[in-house]
C-alpha cells in the first residue's frame, strides 16, 4: 500500500483528523462502552439521536456494522430487502447482507440510485406460501453509486408510505445523509422521520478516523445491541473515538457544501476536457463520477498515469472513474488536478 497521494480525491474515507479533533479525542473521557459507560460515547449517541430525532443512537466501528445490524434486526433467514440496483449493501459489503443476516437483495432499476414508490410496489412480493417475504425497504442517501445524488424529502416520504402500507420496515443507509441535508437544506430529522432505522458515517466527509452512528426507536436499538456484540462490535474505551465524532458534528457540517462547490467545479472543468464524458449538471454533492472511455485508455491506465503525479482517483469501472472532494481537498487543489488530468488524456 502506498502513502496517501498529494491530491487524494481517491475517497471521503481519505481524510486525515485535524490537529484539534486529535486534541479532542487525547482529551475524552473514557469509560467502559460495553456497560454503557463510556460518557464520551454517550454524549455522541444522544447528540445523533436529537439530530434524526429517534429516541436512541447506538455508535458502531464502521457504516457498513449499521447496515448490516439493521437488516438483522429487521428481517429473518430468506426475507428480502428491496432496495436500489446500485445499493452499496449489495456491491460493496462483502456479501454481509446473505451472510450475516441471511437476506435476499430485490433490486429495483432505479434512476441515480433512487425510484418510485409504483416501482417499490412492483417490487413487493405477493403475500404467497412459496415466495419470500419482502421485509424492508432500504434506501441510499446520498446514493453512492447513483452519482452522490440526494434524495428528496418528498420522494422518501412517498416510498416510505407505500413501503409501510406493503408492510415494509424502512432503513436509510445515511454514509452521506448530512452531504444530502446541506445540500438541500431538508434537516436530518425530517428525512429520518419517514425511517425506522438510519445512520450517519463518521468516517467519510465529516473527517473521523473510525464510525457510524445508528439511529431508531427504543426497541430497535435493545434489539441491535445484542447483534453489536454477536458481531464482535461491542467496544470498550470508545470515547477516544467517539470524540472525533462530537467534534465532527460541531465543526464539520456545514462545510460540506464547500466540498460539493469543488466537485462542481471539477466537473465543469472535466466536461470541457476532450475525450471525457460528464453531466456536470448532475454532480449534486462531493462524488464526481465521469468516463474515460472517449480518451481511449481504460479507467486503471488512467488512475495510474494520474497516481504517478500525485493524483489519486479510483476507477470503480473499466472506464467510469470517481473523484471525491473532501476536507483534505482545497479550491486550488481542484484546479491542480484538472489541469493534470487534462495532460494526462491528451
Ligand atoms: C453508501 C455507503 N454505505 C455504506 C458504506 C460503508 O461505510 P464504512 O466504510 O464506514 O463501513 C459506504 C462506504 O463507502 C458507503 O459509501
């Protein structure tokens, strides 16, 4: 593994903890977790819990811990989730969903990750003998690989309703829920209110080394604790990063929407580039997708050309690559790259 590039828009996942949020978690008060007595940790669990307005916040290691403990929660052996084609849950976890919660993924062609409430009916199994039990719905917002795109309330609102009418619970995969809440200007709360279970990643643009943070009711969260430690996430002395995340939410919030000013103007810098195709209209947050396939090289000769300058962008496809701003990412880093990427496809 090499060392972090000079202009790593690789990931939000990228970010370094500033100085002060180190500061912040040298100086926590620590207890032990698993008892519930760690009142760093309890201090972020109640701030996330009045952010989504649920009545309780359970903090976890990773994002991909709160996905897979709600699905557990929610469902038996064999129940489906319906959700987006492009979920991370299904592409990017490790196969968690079957393995650990024994679910079936029932894909739904969504538009930039998101869709109808007809299509989300559509999707519902008939209540049948020999047909699995469609148990939840799970949206992404911001939907990862839908383009960084964000949900709107209304819309969540709609499948919510049709997916409890259908007798679906309903969970929000929230890695980028706050990009979504800047973005809009939709409070969190009024999202998670249309959500029987929803999280927030720690670890991505808001700057933390480490966490999630998942959010329901009070029984929900009794019943997710027991999968906490079933899956070996039940923690100690976790203050020491639960105090990143208090600092995060503090400080680090609103300026999100400066990392959604930079990927727009990298794609309005990448659109202009010959040989790349990009709709910068729909860059809506920080993830920038776009396509190499018009410079005639692939996405990974690319990425490596790109790497030995000090750039760092992944190539999720043969040709489609992602740019991620993020708080390491400054206005004139943006430029930077552009002007690198250009050179580099000519
Ligand atoms: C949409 C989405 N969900 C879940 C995760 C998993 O989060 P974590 O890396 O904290 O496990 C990610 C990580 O990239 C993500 O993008």
């Amino acid at each position: 593994m090499t060392a972090p590039a000079r202009i790593d828009l690789y990931s939000d996942t990228h970010t370094q903890p500033s100085r002060a949020m180190r500061d912040a978690m040298a100086n926590a008060e620590v207890g032990d977790e698993q008892h519930g007595a760690d009142p760093t940790t309890n201090r972020l669990q109640e701030m996330v819990a009045e952010l989504l307005g649920k009545e309780r916040a359970m903090f976890l290691p990773s994002g991909a811990m709160c996905n897979i403990i709600a699905y557990r929660v929610w469902c038996q052996p064999g129940d489906e989730v319906v959700c987006d084609k492009t979920a991370h849950t299904i592409h990017n976890e490790t196969g968690a969903p079957a393995a650990m919660a024994g679910v079936m993924m029932r894909t739904i062609e969504g538009e930039r990750g998101m869709f109808g409430a007809d299509q989300m009916r559509e999707a519902v199994r008939p209540k049948r003998r020999n047909v699995p039990f469609s148990r939840l719905l799970s949206l992404e917002n911001t939907s990862n690989a839908g383009g960084g795109s964000v949900w709107p309330v209304g819309l969540v609102q709609e499948v919510c309703e049709a997916a409890a009418d259908e007798g679906l619970k309903r969970h929000m995969d929230g890695a980028r829920l706050l990009n979504a809440v800047v973005e809009s200007g939709t409070p969190a709360v009024e999202y998670a209110k249309h959500l029987d279970s929803t999280w927030l990643d720690l670890s991505k643009g808001l700057g933390c080394p480490i966490g999630g943070v998942l959010a329901g009711d009070d029984d929900f969260i009794e019943r997710a604790f027991r999968f906490k430690h079933q899956f070996g996430g039940a923690m100690r002395q976790s203050g020491i990063v639960a105090a990143a995340g208090i600092y995060a939410l503090e400080n680090n919030v609103e300026r999100l929407k400066d990392d959604h000013e930079n990927a727009r103007k990298l794609a309005r810098r990448l659109a202009q580039i010959p040989g790349i195709a990009i709709d910068a209209s729909e860059v809506e947050t920080n993830l920038v997708f776009f396509d190499v396939a018009g410079t005639g090289k692939s996405g990974a000769e690319v990425s490596e050309a790109l790497l030995a300058r000090g750039v760092h962008i992944g190539a999720p496809g043969s040709t489609r690559m992602r740019a991620v701003t993020h708080l390491d990412i400054s206005e004139n880093m943006i430029d930077e790259a552009a002007d690198i990427i250009a050179e580099v496809v000519s």
